[in-house]
C-alpha cells in the first residue's frame, strides 16, 4: 500500500502539473494525471501490486474444507508459482492495470470538475483555493461516479478466483472473462458489488 500510494501520488501530480503547463484545463490535467498515475502504480509496483491483489483473491474465493489442516497463503502462492511460474501469480494484472488508470483518471478529473463547479457557483476566482469540506465534497463527488468502471473490477475478480466451476475457461483474459461472466449473469453480472464500491469510494 506504501509504494502503490507513493508511486501514485508521484506521478499523478507531476503529470496533472506538466499537462496544466502545457495549456490543459484543470479537468483535463486531472484525468491525464489519474490516468498516468494509475498505470504507473500497476507497472511500478508489478512484483508486488499484482502479486498482492491476486492473493487476496485468492484467500477470498479459495475453498477451504472443514476438518484437517489448512493449507496457508504462502503455501498456496509457492503451489501456483511452481504450477504456473510468476504468470501464474501475477494473474488478472492487466485488468488491474485497466482499473486504476480508469478509476484515477475518473476520481482526479471529476473531482476537478467539481471544484469548478464550486467556485464558479460561489462566484470565486477560478485559482483560488477550497476549504476542506470543499474538497471534501469535490473528491466525494468523483470517487462515486467513478465507479462507473466496476465491469472491470469484476473482471480482474474473475480472472483471479480460484473458483472452479463446471464450464468456466481455465486461462482467462479480460475478454474471455467478460463474455463468461455475460452469459452466466448478463448486464447486471458486471455490476456485483457496486454499491458498495460506491459507498467506500466517497470515504476514500
């Protein structure tokens, strides 16, 4: 989480400050620094971020029988490893990847736009700063609707569960994890979880 966030924050401000010299509007900058920032945390923190994110999908869907011994994460992770190598444990990285530049390009340009909205609305000065409920307010406003990418959210699920299910492609992609999860669920397949996700995006 400390290099993900550190490697995000780096990037996506240097990004949004470069773009805003280079004459883009304050919306525009915050998307192409969301976007940037975002890829640059999967593909800068590959050996970890990829890693992590699988495994915690892999705790959470794994079965896990009742009586006996138990097999641990890391017993888990040298199972895969020495089965599929460091694809194997990297798996779903790319519709990770797909999230966070979607997800921060979303959260930073929206909530610039929100904070247009409010000084144009309040009458002020298009440079000036907000108070900190403001800002509150404006990263609110684009961490909700920003959760419009959850299809992807799902995807990366479903390339990662260890679920085994009768009919369900062995080695996904995100295309050929999008049309397994459309046919057994539909439209609303893609959308599992998104109230919540919606809830816990306005706190972030």
């Amino acid at each position: 989480a400390a290099t993900k966030g550190a490697v995000l924050l780096f990037a996506a401000s240097d990004l949004e400050y470069r773009s805003r010299v280079l004459g883009f509007s304050p919306a525009a900058a915050g998307i192409l620094g969301g976007m940037g920032g975002g890829i640059a945390q999967v593909r800068g923190t590959y050996t970890t971020m990829g890693f992590c994110t699988f495994m915690k999908t892999v705790e959470v869907t794994r079965h896990k029988g009742g009586a006996g011994a138990q097999k641990s994460t890391v017993q888990v992770a040298r199972e895969i490893f020495a089965r599929e190598g460091i694809r194997g444990i990297n798996k779903g990285v790319n519709a990770v990847a797909v999230r966070q530049c979607t997800n921060w390009g979303s959260r930073f340009g929206l909530a610039r736009i929100a904070e247009d909205l409010i000084r144009s609305r309040a009458g002020r000065d298009p440079n000036k700063k907000l108070t900190d409920l403001e800002k509150i307010a404006a990263s609110t406003f684009g961490g909700a609707l920003s959760c419009w990418n959850q299809p992807i959210e799902v995807i990366r699920v479903e390339m990662q569960s260890q679920v085994k299910t009768e009919g369900r492609p062995e080695k996904l992609t995100i295309g050929t994890a999008a049309k397994w999860i459309y046919s057994k669920n539909g439209i609303r397949g893609f959308y599992r979880g998104v109230t919540v996700k919606a809830y816990f995006a306005k706190k972030a």
